[in-house]
C-alpha cells in the first residue's frame, strides 16, 4: 500500500484543518493505537511515500551514533512500543501540513485495524463462556473469536485494560482450557479481549470452535 504524500492538492468535503489542530489529532490517534497498528504505520512511513522522511532520520541516527563511539544499529532492534510511540510523534512534528492530512486519512479510513484484523480473523460464535475477573467468576457469551482475541457479551462493569482469565470449553475438547487476556474495549453489550499469549494447546481450543 503506497500512500503519495507529494500531493499538494488533496478534494475535501470539510474545512481544511490548520496544522495544529491536524498534529493534535495524530498524536490522540496513535496514543489509541495497538502495538501492531503502530508497527503497522512505521511500515508505511518507511516504505512509501514518507520513507525519505524516515531515512533522513535513521542517517541523522546513524551521524550521532558514530559521534558518540557507538556501533549499533537501532534500526535493527525490535521496537517496543515506547520506542515506536517516540518515533511516530518525532516524524509527525517534521512531516508538511500535506504529510499530515494524507496521515490522518490512512488512520482514520481505519486501514490499520482492517490490517491488523486480516491476521487474525474473526469467527462468529454464541456460545456461553466463564470467565475470572477482580469480582470473581462470572458468566457471559462469546459473540466471536480469534487467535487474536474475543468479544464476550456481558453486563457486568469492566475496565480497559483489566485483566481476565476465560474457560475455554466445548465438545471438541477433553478438559477445560484457560486463557489470559486484556480488555480493550468496553461497550454497552460487553467487553473486546485480546489475548495476551496463545499457545498451541489454547490455538487448538479456539480453533476447534
């Protein structure tokens, strides 16, 4: 996907949004955003039509590093997400008013979730699951799952960011299996859960649905 950000004409419906207002909303943006979308967009930015912008960076990097007696290659790192939050903001407060409006497109047409979405593809399921929280044991129904997570339909109050454990039990398997996750989202149905690992015997219990 190659996104051309030497346009300098772009057709907008709405008022043009000043430069500020356009650098506040992309940072509100990639605070929300998953690791994977992160790593996601820094893709983008490396290999399309702001990878000049990039690589300016990476040889400025690279300038200082060798000023300061070091030999290692960040680039070569894998990024943590604090590294790749840092980076996101920096290239942002360098990118033209241009840059910035074709940025806000690509997250707000919402091409990152439906990436990251294609990874891991959802099922559609109703089937009665239990679940460990803060409040103890309760009850709810799976709405659909994936490896990368599910939604469970409940009424109980939740949290981002809370921890819950999930009994995974159906006829396909011999005993019930577990699984960890994190709420990333909450609504007024019910809860998103990404899990936080999969291992092979927790893939077969979702896959097995």
């Amino acid at each position: 996907m190659n996104y051309d950000a030497s346009c300098s004409t772009m057709d907008s419906p709405e008022m043009p949004l000043q430069d500020p207002t356009m650098t506040h909303q992309l940072f509100q943006l990639i605070t929300e955003m998953s690791a994977d979308e992160k790593r996601i967009f820094l893709k983008i930015l490396k290999g399309g039509a702001f990878g000049g912008l990039l690589r300016k960076r990476r040889n400025q990097t690279r300038v200082n590093s060798d000023v300061s007696g070091s030999t290692m290659d960040s680039s070569d790192m894998p990024l943590q997400d604090p590294t790749m939050t840092h980076q996101l903001f920096q290239l942002i407060t360098e990118m033209s008013a241009d840059e910035k409006r074709i940025s806000l497109k690509i997250l707000k047409w919402g091409s990152l979730k439906s990436r990251c979405r294609r990874q891991h593809l959802r099922k559609p399921v109703h089937m009665r699951v239990r679940y460990a929280s803060k409040d103890g044991i309760s009850s709810g129904v799976i709405r659909d799952i994936s490896l990368g997570g599910m939604f469970i339909l409940s009424r109980k109050d939740f949290s981002l960011g809370q921890g819950i454990q999930v009994a995974i039990s159906h006829a396909n398997l011999g005993s019930v299996v577990w699984m960890a996750g994190d709420v990333i989202r909450v609504t007024p149905e019910g809860i998103g859960l990404r899990f936080r690992s999969i291992n092979q015997i927790q893939k077969t219990a979702v896959l097995t649905i």
